[in-house]
C-alpha cells in the first residue's frame, strides 16, 4: 500500500512540476523536452524486456552501449548545426547528401510511426477482454484512419496541443516507474537477492539485436528542424541535455527492471512491461497504459506531420502535404498487417540508421571543409557505423 501511495505521489509530483508555469516559460526545458519525449516516448516501453530477455544481466552495458552511439550520431547533427551545414553544406557532394538525408528521414518516419501506432493498439487492448493481434491491429487501423482523416480535413493544428499533455504525462509515469522498480527492488534484494540472468543469444546474435534497436533512443535529431523557434546554441545544449537525460533515465531503468526480474517462459510480447510491472504495483499498468496511448498517438502526430512537411519540401510542392499523409498511412496500414511490432522497430532502426550515417557524412564534409581533419575521419566512421547498421539490425525473435 504504501509503495503505491508512493508510485502515485511521484508521478503527480511529477506531472505537476512539468506543467507548472515556471517550467513552460523556462526556454532550455522547452527546446529539450521536444527531443526527449522523442527519445524515451516509446523506447522504455519495449527496450527492457527486450534487453532482459536476451542479454539478461549484460543488459545495462548494452544500454550504456546503445546511448554513447546514439550520442555519437547527435554528436555529428550538433556539429552540422554549429557549423550551419544545413541549409547550404559545403559543395556538390553535400548537398546530395542533405537531399538524401531529407528523404531518408521522411520514409523513417512512415517506418516510426507504424511503430507507434502498433505499440498503442498493442496497449489499448492489454487491459480489456480483448487481448488479441487482431484486436490491436483493428485499433491501429482505425487510429491510422483517423489520422488521415484529421490531416486531410481539418490538419493537424487541433491536436498539437495535446503533445504537451502526453509528453509531461509520460514523463511523470516514467517517474512513478523508476520510484516502484526502485522499492520494489529494495524489497525482493533483501529476501532473494537481485536476479543474475546470463546471455541467452550468441555474441552475433545479441549484437544483430542490438544493431535492431536504435530506433528505442532515436529522436534526437528533431533538436535540428527546431530553427525556427531556437537559436543554434540552444538547440545544440537542449539536445545534448536531452540525450544526458535520457541515457539516465534509460541506465536506471534497465538496470532496475534486469535485477528485479527473471526474462519470462516463452516468446515475448511488445506489451510485456505490462506484466511485469503488475508484480510492483497494481496501479503501474493502468498508468503505463495510459500514458502509452498519449504518448503514441501524440508521436505519430508529429512524425506525420513531420513527414508531411519533409516530401513537401524535398519534392519542391510537386508532392504536398495531403498526399504524403494518404501515402504514409497506407503504407503503415500494410506494415500493421503484415507485420508485428519488434519486426517494425527493426525497420525503423535500420532506416535511421541510414539516415544518421548520411547526417554523419554531412559533418565529416563540413569538417573536412573547416580545415578539421581528425574530426572529418571521425564522423566517416561514425557513418560507416550507421552504414553497418542499417545492413545487419535484425529484429527479436
């Protein structure tokens, strides 16, 4: 009782600190919360149990592993941004690769927010007598639908201020989680000791998974297209606040979840967090689950938009915003049925991939152009990482 006296007390703290007018007029947070909802929006849904059930107690190096190469590719867009190499990269060869980028980015979007929209249909249906594949992919067609709808009809001006509710909620349970898993912890240590799970994948397997995986601490790169509210250094200290912050919250997380539980019988499911935070507190599903379902739709809002915006662009208005949602959404419909959610965040991994190793291409030529040899080398073989990527991630099997 106490502990979920706790949990509750944190995550309304939580929410009530987020909301508060100091924080909203407070221009840091502001430019930072956008990245970092991004980062940890669906991520922390997913990636513990994944990393539980493969790597066991290797777990948190592979986080730890995970967020310094994703530090490592928004090393490379805050150098762009610093140099201004968007917009105008150095000579021909940039310049292909900051259209490429573009595209890559929007057809990673179509990828995410199939992602997205599986994890809310997989989470609306968790709690009720309807808990089947086929349930869940009604519901993300419907949400796709209405999306549409929405974007075709009115736009997406109605919903944008529901990003700032979903995002402070979701945080505020990410909160309440971190402070159960923490008791719970504390609890289960001192009468059984804390659960050591060896590997149950091969090196080549687990680092294939984890290639898999990079989408779970994407979203970084959203700092870049926020020129026209922030100025270059704020937007370059808010992304790198935003990945310190949530490499923390990732760090913690994992660790606690690996120690405090033994991976489960069978296969695993894109809803096991669920269940497994259900043994911490009763109210913990309820509140993940409703976070979850705003926290996804809020996210395929904007990545729809996003992408939108992005074919508008790159295609000079030959292809505008309406077609580009009619084409996103037909295609996340057909990835809902033909496939299931750890195989969408393989794709989804594997696209931005590619799309952080031109982005790591586009610093490597803009070093190279400032004359900054060993930072040139550097971002290339980040690139050729990103490359590397995007060619073997595979998804949980």
């Amino acid at each position: 009782m106490l502990r979920d006296v706790l949990i509750f007390g944190t995550a309304a703290a939580g929410l009530l600190l987020i909301l508060s007018p100091p924080m909203r007029r407070w221009r840091f947070w502001r430019a930072m919360v956008t990245p970092l909802a991004s980062i940890i929006g669906s991520g922390f849904l997913v990636l513990g149990p994944i990393l539980n059930q493969s790597l066991g107690i290797w777990s948190p190096a592979a986080m730890a592993l995970l967020a310094l190469i994703a530090f490592g590719f928004g090393g490379a867009i805050r150098y762009s941004i610093a140099a201004g190499a968007h917009g105008s990269p150095p000579g021909r060869l940039g310049a292909l690769a900051e259209t490429a980028a573009g595209w890559t980015l929007a057809f990673s979007y179509v990828i995410s927010v199939a992602y997205y929209l599986n994890l809310l249909g997989a989470f609306a249906v968790r709690l009720t007598p309807f808990d089947t594949p086929l349930a869940a992919r009604g519901v993300t067609t419907a949400v796709f639908l209405l999306i549409l709808t929405t974007g075709l009809t009115k736009g997406f001006k109605a919903l944008e201020g529901l990003e700032k509710y979903a995002v402070s909620l979701n945080l505020a349970a990410i909160c309440g989680l971190l402070v159960g898993l923490g008791l719970f912890f504390g609890e289960t240590a001192a009468k059984t000791g804390p659960v050591l799970t060896p590997a149950s994948v091969s090196p080549w397997a687990a680092l294939t998974l984890f290639f898999g995986l990079i989408v779970t601490v994407q979203g970084f790169e959203t700092s870049r297209y926020l020129g026209a509210e922030y100025d270059a250094d704020l937007r370059i200290r808010s992304m790198r606040g935003a990945q310190y912050v949530s490499t923390a919250i990732y760090l913690v997380y994992v660790t606690l979840l690996v120690l405090c539980f033994a991976p489960g019988k069978g296969a695993l499911d894109d809803t096991a967090i669920i269940g497994m935070t259900s043994a911490v507190s009763p109210l913990l599903p309820l509140v993940l689950t409703v976070a979850a379902l705003a926290a996804q739709f809020s996210a395929s809002v904007a990545d729809t938009t996003g992408a939108g915006g992005l074919v508008a662009e790159r295609s000079k208005g030959l292809i505008g915003n309406r077609a580009a949602y009619a084409v996103l959404v037909a295609a996340g419909i057909g990835l809902t049925w033909t496939a299931d959610v750890f195989a969408i965040i393989s794709y989804a991994s594997r696209a931005f991939a590619l799309y952080y190793a031109l982005e790591a291409a586009i610093a490597a030529l803009a070093a190279r152009s400032a004359g900054q040899g060993g930072r040139a080398v550097g971002f290339a073989a980040l690139g050729g990482l990103g490359l590397v990527i995007a060619v073997l991630g595979r998804p949980v099997e």
